[in-house]
C-alpha cells in the first residue's frame, strides 16, 4: 500500500523533480554582448566547451549576427560548471532547458 502521508509526497515529488532535471537535455546557450572580442569569445569556448577553433569560430560568428548560440548541449549537471566558467570570463551564458 502506498504512503500517502504529507511527508512521504513531498520525498516523491523531490526526488522526482531531481530525476527530471538529470534526465532532461538543457543546452549551454552564449548571448551577445558589446564587451568581449571574438578572439576572448572563441578562446574560452576552446578552454572550456572543448570545441575545436572552427566550430568556436562559427558560434562566435552565430552568437554576434543572431544574438545568441547554443554552445553545448546535455545534462544539466555537465553543463552548470561550463556556464559558471564562461560567466567568470565576462561572457553572457545561460543553461537552459530544450
């Protein structure tokens, strides 16, 4: 018989929000800024989205004419420290969800 006290619901409901939030697939997305050069954009997605020079170059080229890019995608738990890493870098990224 299932549990259906106050305190096991809520047990549920987090630890099936933590499964969807591990689960489902976010992206890295960078937003333009008047700030950072490309040569600074295409650097850090070199160092930390370990993209090749090309593939950094054409989402810098993406992110300065469209205004945004989706850099990375994946789990959420992947991608959070590469947004914080290229946010302590003065770029403008978020993580969001698909």
């Amino acid at each position: 018989m299932l549990d259906q006290s106050p305190g096991h619901q809520e047990e549920l409901d987090i630890e099936v929000q933590l499964k969807s939030t591990d689960s489902a697939d976010y992206e890295l997305v960078l937003y333009n800024d008047d700030v950072n050069t490309f040569e600074h954009v295409i650097n850090c997605l070199v160092k930390y989205c370990k993209h090749d020079i090309y593939q950094a170059e054409q989402c810098a080229w993406i992110v300065h004419s469209k205004g945004k890019c989706s850099v990375k995608s994946g789990q959420y738990t992947l991608l959070e420290p590469l947004c914080t890493a290229l946010c302590d870098q003065g770029l403008s990224a978020q993580v969001e969800l698909i």
